[in-house]
C-alpha cells in the first residue's frame, strides 16, 4: 500500500481525540498556564467545596455527548469543578486526612506516565518500568531494616499492600490456602490488629473469604497503642477455642491519632507462637528517611511484611502505595499464575506473578523523581518540619464535633472529627510541605471562634 497516513481508506484519525502535534502543544501550555492560576486561586481562597451542587448536578445534565465541545472549553470547565467542588488537599491549611499535597517532582512523573502510559504487569513490555519500580522497593526496604535480598512491590494504596500481607500470611500459613481457601485450615483463621487500626482491615478479611469476624480488634492501654497483655489473652483465648491464629498486625501510625504501637513487642509475640509479622506503617513508614526520628520505628526491621504510603508522608500524588516483603518468594507462591499471552514469564520479576494487581499504571517513576530530587535528606526535613508544626487543639471551647463543623463551615481551613480510645477527638495533621506559621496561626484563631 502507498500514500501518505491521510490516504488511508480508513480516514485520518479523530482529531478531537488525537490532535496534530502543534494544537496538542498549545493546548498542554494552556492548561499548563490554567493549572498555575487554579493553584494561585486555590492556595489563597476556600479549604472547602463551595460549589452548588444542584446546580452542578443541572449542568451535567447539558452534556449529552451529542454535541461536540473545544477542549479549551472543557478544560476550563473542569478546572472550575475541581477548584470550587472539592476539599482541597494541596490548600496549606488542609489540616485533616493524612494526604499531604504532593511534591512537584511526583507531579511531573504523573505527566510522564500519562504521556507514555505504560502497562507494568509484565518485564516483557516494560522492562526500564519494571526495574526502576523494583531498585525503589529494594532501597526503600533498605532504609527500612529489612535484610539483603528484601522485596516487594507498588500498590494502589495500604488497603491493597494491606491486603496482600492477609494473603502472604495465609499462604504461608497452610499451603493448601492457595488452592482451598479457608477450607484448608482446622478451625476458623483470626489475625490481629488494634481496635484503633485502619478499617480496611475488616474489609480485607471479607474479601480474603475468611471473614470480617476473623479480624480481631485489640483492646489499647489507654494511650492508643495495642496493649500486649490483651494480644496476648486474645491468641490464648483463640487456640483454646480451637482457632487457628496466623497474623499479627502492628500500627505504625494509627488513623485516628498517629499512635505507634509497641512494634518489638508485637514482634516477640509474633514470633513466639510462629505467626506472620506485618507493620502498618502507611502513614508512620516514611519517617525511616529521618535520621532524627527513625528511631521511633524499631522493631519495624523485625517485620516479614510492611505497608507504607508513598502518598502519604512521602508526599507523592495519590495512590501510590508501598508492600514490603522479607521473603520475596512469598509473593510469588501466593500470586503465581500461568498466562501463555503474556510476553514474559519470569517468576520472580514479572509483577502480574506477583502482584493483586494485573494491568496497572506506572507508579513508582513518583517517588524515584522524589528522592532523586531531594534525597532522603530532602525528605527527613519534610518530615521534620511538620513535627514541629504539630499543633495541639483547644480543648475548652465546645465539644469536638461542634468545633469541627465550625471550622470546616468558615472555608479557613479544614480539620476532621475522630474517635480516640472511645471519644471524639479533634484530629489535625500538618501534612503540607508550604505551611506556614501564618496557616497555623489562622488555624487556631479559628478553632478558638465561638
């Protein structure tokens, strides 16, 4: 066949889908433009959603997609939604989840990713994705203390990482799981987690099939942390009853309160009754970078598997999580599956082998730009800079929940309710890398309004 792509019998391609190369590039400097002035915008005006909603909900109703539009158009639309229709976590008095703005480099990588958007389900097509993702891995569970020859891989987030410790655990644990299930074991299979741990826990032991009842909920000392003595009655109480324990879970950072459980503790009596260690350290994990701070995560080393959150105190864009392994092999015994249409087949290496996830998207480029950038140094003083933020919530004006709503309500800043060891609490993370003493200063005249 001859001619030019243009003569092709099949016509040209959409040019609303796919641009010649010079409207795609003034149309990436015009969003790259828009985006600057939206962020202007954002940073200087309301935490909070203002948009009406029903009015919003008319609107889309003229989209029919009947009607084509100009992507300029669209774009300022949707900037618009965005800006004005959100809880703006890269406002820098966001005070509330523990999802911190992202840092710029992790936002360039999203960019590359896009353009190029690779699949990292397989060596085969994307060899450089698959290496890069797994050196960031090897060097993270470095600076985490696990030993040479650690592993493990990105995930969408810590239910995902989470949810594939259940499953490492089990699998180890009776190696018939992989073929029976829950079926294989001798009575009921029970893990556990503190009652103040993240709640995707429960979920996670639905979706094992082993069910919500076998998470068990650790009563705490008081203080927030998982009490010894109680995981201790708890695992007696199981056995006796003819359960069959297989998993103890530490929270290095929990959701409500930031509390750190007693990780070598947890590891002693993990250990003493043969059970699969993991760490929670979704939120906690990243403080590994400080050398000041790290210190706080012993017994973290101690772990067969661990959690952390790039997109939390590593400040990459969402989700990127983090599954840490000591055995590699692990993940390939529980995940391991034969697929002829694959281009590769590498047991050890090949992420759809060794994963949840099949299909997915190139996440580790996000934080690889991140500590490239700045280095664990760069990262130690994001870190240590919202500790010393830290900022302690009135206490003598108005119950919690009041307090919360009135802030949120102001558009000043954005704070959240919690409960803590059965009360509600005020819960306020300093997770943005640009807050300033001003933002907290505006935050507690706020808290301190009646």
């Amino acid at each position: 066949m001859t001619g030019t792509r243009g003569d092709s019998p099949s016509g040209p391609p959409n040019a609303a889908l796919f641009p010649a190369r010079a409207e795609r590039r003034r149309i990436e400097d015009y969003l790259t433009q828009a985006l600057a002035l939206a962020d202007e915008r954002v940073c200087a005006g309301s935490a909070t959603p203002t948009l009406d909603m029903e009015a919003f909900r008319r609107e889309l109703e003229s989209f029919d997609f009947g009607t084509p539009r100009p992507l300029t158009e669209l774009l300022d639309w949707s900037i618009g939604m965005l800006e004005h229709g959100l809880t703006h976590l890269t406002h820098p008095r966001y005070f509330g989840l523990f999802n911190p703005a992202p840092t710029f480099p992790a936002q360039c990588a999203d960019r590359l990713v896009a353009a190029f958007n690779p699949q990292v389900a397989s060596s085969g097509t994307s060899p450089a994705a698959v290496a890069l993702e797994a050196y960031v891995i090897r060097r993270v569970a470095e600076r985490a203390g696990f030993p040479a020859g650690a592993g493990g891989h990105f995930t969408s987030g810590g239910s995902e990482a989470n949810g594939t410790a259940l499953l490492c655990a089990l699998t180890r644990a009776h190696p018939g799981f992989a073929v029976d299930g829950a079926r294989a074991f001798a009575g009921q299979p029970v893990f556990y987690v503190s009652r103040e741990c993240h709640r995707s826990w429960v979920k996670i032991a639905h979706q094992a099939g082993i069910g919500r009842s076998s998470a068990r909920l650790v009563a705490t000392d008081g203080l927030g942390r998982l009490s010894l003595d109680a995981l201790n009655r708890a695992i007696a109480e199981d056995l006796a009853a003819g359960c069959v324990p297989f998993m103890v879970v530490a929270c290095a950072g929990t959701t409500s309160a930031g509390m750190l459980d007693p990780l070598g503790g947890c590891a002693d009596i993990a250990a003493q009754h043969r059970l699969w260690y993991h760490v929670d350290a979704a939120w906690g994990g990243a403080v590994i970078a400080s050398d000041r701070l790290r210190g706080v995560l012993t017994g973290l080393e101690r772990a067969d598997s661990a959690t952390i959150d790039a997109h939390k105190w590593f400040a990459t864009t969402m989700g990127c999580g983090m599954f840490l392994v000591r055995v590699p092999a692990t993940l390939t015994a529980t995940f391991q599956v034969s697929a002829s249409y694959m281009q590769s087949h590498e047991r050890s290496l090949d992420p759809y082998m060794n994963t949840l996830q099949w299909s997915r998207r190139f996440l580790g480029l996000r934080l690889f730009l991140s500590l490239a950038t700045a280095g664990w140094a760069g990262h130690a003083a994001h870190i240590e800079r919202a500790v010393a933020l830290t900022v302690v919530p009135p206490a003598a004006h108005g119950d919690p929940r009041t307090v919360v709503a009135r802030v949120v309500a102001s558009g000043r800043a954005w704070v959240a309710l919690a409960r803590f060891e059965e009360r509600d609490v005020i819960r306020i993370c300093v997770t943005h890398g640009e807050t300033s003493d001003a933002d907290l200063a505006i935050l507690v005249e706020t808290l301190n309004r009646r």
